[in-house]
C-alpha cells in the first residue's frame, strides 16, 4: 500500500506538554501544575447568555466572520484598552480560539520558503502551523539575562531577506515575560526598517502585574503590518468554548477569512453570544481573577526565594519559569524525577523550544492550597538534590 501520509505532518513532533499529564491523572496524590488552563468556571452571568441564546434558539450558522454584534463589541473593547480603531466589518475574524487566529494567518500570509521569525522559548503551535503553511521557521533563543524579553538587536541578527512575519509572544506562555512599550519601540524600528510583519499574540493580554499591556499594533505605523490575535480562554476563563479573534488590514483578514469559510464556516454560535456578554459586563470577573493570579504568583515567587531557586520575576500571564541549572540534569530529567519521586507535574522548558533546556514551567492556574501544596514538596525535592550532589 501507497504511505498515506504527508511527510511534512509526520515530521511534526507531538506537542511535549501532553507527555507528563497522561501519567498524572493515573497517579493517585499527584499534583498537576502543567496545564495552562484557568482553575475558574467561566462567570455565571457569561454562562446565562450562552444557555440564554440556546433557549432563545439560536442554533443556527452566523456568518462566516462572526455576529456583527461581537465583532462590533471586540472593535470597542481594542479602542477602549489600545486607542486603536479596527473596522468591524473588515478588520475582525471571530475564530475557534486563537488557535485557529494563528493558523489562518500563518496559511493567509505564507509564500513557501518564506522565514517566519519565532521566538523561544514560547508556545508550542507557532513553529508547527508555520511549517504546515510552507513558511521556514527561524528561532529566535530569547535569555534569561534579559527577562526572556526580545530585544532589537536579536531581532536584527535573525532577519534575512526572506523574513516575512515576526510572532510577537507577549505576554509569554511559558516564561511570564512582557514586552513594555519601550522594549516594542525598539523593535518597531527593526520592522519598519525592514518591511516585514507582525503577528502579536496577545491571548494574556488581561493577565499582567506590572502596569497595563501595551498592544504593537498601538505603535505609529504598526496597524498596517500586524495581525493582533487576542480570545476569550485565558482572561474570561472560557477555554471549553474555543473561542478567539484576529484584528488586522482588511487585505489579510479577508484572506484569514475565505480560508476560514472552508475550513470551518463560522465559529460556535452558542461561544459568540457568550463572548459578547463577556465583552460588555465581563471586565469585574477580569480583575477579580486578576488579582487571584498575582497573589498566586507573588506566593510562588516567595518560595522559590526561600528554596534559593533562581526565578526571573515575571510579570505576564500564569506561568512562572525556574532555572533548574544548578542540579546538573536536563529540565525532562528534572521533571520526570520530580513527578516520580515528588508527585507533582510541572513541564521542562524544553517543550517550549531548546533554549528552554535548564528551565522549568510551573503555571499557577491553580488554587493557592494546591500550590502550597506543591512548593512544600518542591522544597523538599530541591533539598535532597543538593543533599545529593554533596
Ligand atoms: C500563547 C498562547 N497562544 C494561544 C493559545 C491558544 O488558546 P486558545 O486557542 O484557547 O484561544 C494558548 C493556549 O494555551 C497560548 O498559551
């Protein structure tokens, strides 16, 4: 028989993240701080308009972008946080997640051989959906020297004549860090200077502790040349309802969106009423989840101080990063031992990309009993290596 696969696909290695998590739901005590996942049910009042639209019998196809009402609500929601105006019309794609947002703009965008400049460590579905749409991806090794943020002259050196799309990762899964209007100012000018674009995932948007996210796109002249990509999983807790957006140039989105009518005709009808209610009334349950999140994360970091981990403050998303580096092992080692010996899943940096090796991803999407939980016995683990390593 012919091989029915594609080599490109089968070339794809499966996603690291995944690995560690069937072995916890079988382990019994067992702690998981590996999913990047809200630990809150979605808000009840969001919740209601889902049920609500259903009752009211709207089951039916929307068109193929989106409700005008939720493109239109998403629109006012970037000009209120950004000061940027999109056309709702033109400029939204409403997707299945930004998973599919990052996709359909990859395939939207994408010559073959065309570089697409990703920086490391970060998640995990930009290099894949950049080779599946025929681009050559270019790793970017972001460090820890400086907070994992990526600077202008990183940027410089990674730039051929061949780079087509920089994706901007921040605020970063896996690595908390940020990206301050300042350090966007700076690498505007390497992307105006060089003609090239930007595809901003900003999904963490509403999780930052250290002043407000800043979008690229805010920029002089960086609309033009970048698609934002924002959803509803992480800041509104709806990740169960695979709901996302693309805001960019009526050129690209129209593009996003023809390929988005084949492939999957509109996003869920059902998730699109929710999100307009998340968007109108949701931003209270924002700030409340907000603040869990920080208080969480300043937990964490005060353990890893006690422990006499090395930790970057980080200031994004959910997700704090320890370096590992001084007990000699790999993160997969590190964290294969700690699951075994300790019971608690965290996952190695290296799933995020090989700079991420020496690193590993505790993501505080979790209750802080759990997490208190889980740094007693860290402290623990991280005593006996360097008992071991006497
Ligand atoms: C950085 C980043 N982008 C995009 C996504 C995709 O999220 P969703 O498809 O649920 O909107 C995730 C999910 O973990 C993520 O961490």
């Amino acid at each position: 028989m012919r091989n029915p696969l594609a080599d490109k696909v089968v070339d794809i290695k499966p996603s690291g993240i995944r690995k560690f998590f069937d072995v916890v739901s079988e382990m019994k005590d067992a702690i998981s701080l590996g999913v990047g996942e809200p630990n809150f049910d979605t808000p009840w009042h969001i919740r209601e308009e889902g049920i609500g639209s259903l009752q009211k019998g709207k089951t039916y196809y929307t068109s193929n972008a989106g409700l005008k009402e939720l493109k239109t609500e998403i629109c006012n929601y970037i000009s209120r946080t950004q000061n940027i105006q999109y056309d709702a019309i033109t400029e939204v794609l409403v997707t299945v997640g930004g998973s599919e947002a990052i996709d359909m703009g990859l395939r939207a965008m994408i010559n073959p051989g065309d570089e697409v400049l990703i920086p490391q460590p970060s998640y995990v579905s930009y290099e894949p959906c950049a080779i599946l749409a025929g681009a050559k991806p270019v790793i970017i090794n972001l460090k820890a020297e400086n907070e994992f943020r990526l600077t202008a002259q990183e940027l410089e050196e990674a730039i051929t004549e061949k780079t087509k799309i920089l994706i901007l990762p921040f605020p970063n899964n896996p690595t908390g860090a940020i990206m301050e209007r300042s350090d966007l100012e700076a690498i505007r000018e390497v992307i105006l200077k060089h003609d090239i674009y930007v595809m901003s995932d900003e999904i963490y948007s509403e999780l930052t502790y250290k002043g407000k996210h800043v979008s690229i796109a805010s920029l002089p002249g960086m609309q033009e040349r970048t698609i934002l990509i924002n959803g509803f999983s992480k800041a509104y807790a709806m990740t169960g309802w695979r709901l996302g957006y693309a805001c960019g140039p009526k050129n690209i989105i129209g593009q996003m969106t023809k390929i988005h009518q084949f492939a999957i005709m509109c996003a869920p009808t059902t998730s699109q009423y929710a999100a307009v209610e998340a968007l109108k009334n949701g931003d209270p349950d924002v700030e409340m989840m907000r603040n869990e999140y920080n208080q969480r994360r300043r937990f964490l970091m005060n353990a890893f101080r006690e422990m006499k981990l090395e930790c970057f403050e980080p200031y994004g998303a959910f997700y704090v990063f320890p370096c590992i580096k001084e007990f000699g092992m790999t993160s997969d080692e590190f964290a294969t031992r700690f699951l075994e010996e300790e019971k608690v899943a965290a996952v190695p940096g290296t799933a995020f990309g090989d700079c991420g090796e020496g690193f590993l991803r505790i993501s505080y999407a979790y209750s802080l009993e759990r997490l208190k939980e889980a740094m007693e016995r860290m402290a623990r683990f991280v005593n006996k290596l360097r008992e071991e390593q006497k």
